[in-house]
C-alpha cells in the first residue's frame, strides 16, 4: 500500500514542477530510496510467505494470502514502473 502512495506522490511532483523534476533533487532521491526500500520489503515478505507454505503440520492460510498480496505488490509496481519508463 506504501509503495502505491509513493508512486503516487512521486506522479504529482513530475507533474506539478513546471519541466518535469529534477532527478538530483532531494525529493526524487528520497522517493527513490524509499521504493526501493519497499520493494525490497515486499521481496522479504514473498520469501517469508513461500517459507510458511513449506512447514508442516500448520495451518496454511496466513502464509497463502501474504504470499499472494506481496507477489501482486512486486509485480504492479515493477510493471508500473515499466510502463512508465515507456512513456516519454
């Protein structure tokens, strides 16, 4: 959900900076990092949730939802990020 809003915060400062936002701002490295900071997190919770579906003897789920919600999270944001790498 975090990395949704970045996105979207990121989408209103290239759009409200009069010529596009300067990509050595402060601004845009610090959304940046915080993507790629979420992104990575997402990673980490696909892993935890792939690591739940191995265990025996335990219910499943917990580990089923939060593998499918951090895989969908993965996936849109790089296909978003991608396709707003094609538009120019």
């Amino acid at each position: 959900m975090l990395t949704f809003g970045l996105l979207i915060v990121a989408g209103v400062l290239e759009a409200t900076t009069p010529g596009g936002m300067n990509e050595e701002s402060i601004e845009a490295i610090v959304v940046g990092l915080l993507l790629f900071a979420f992104i990575g997190t997402a990673l980490i919770a696909t892993g935890l949730g792939i690591a739940g579906l191995c265990q025996k003897q335990r219910k499943k789920i917990f580990a089923i939802l939060g593998t499918i919600f951090s895989l969908v999270t993965v996936v849109s944001t790089v296909s978003l990020i991608s396709f707003g790498m094609t538009i120019d």
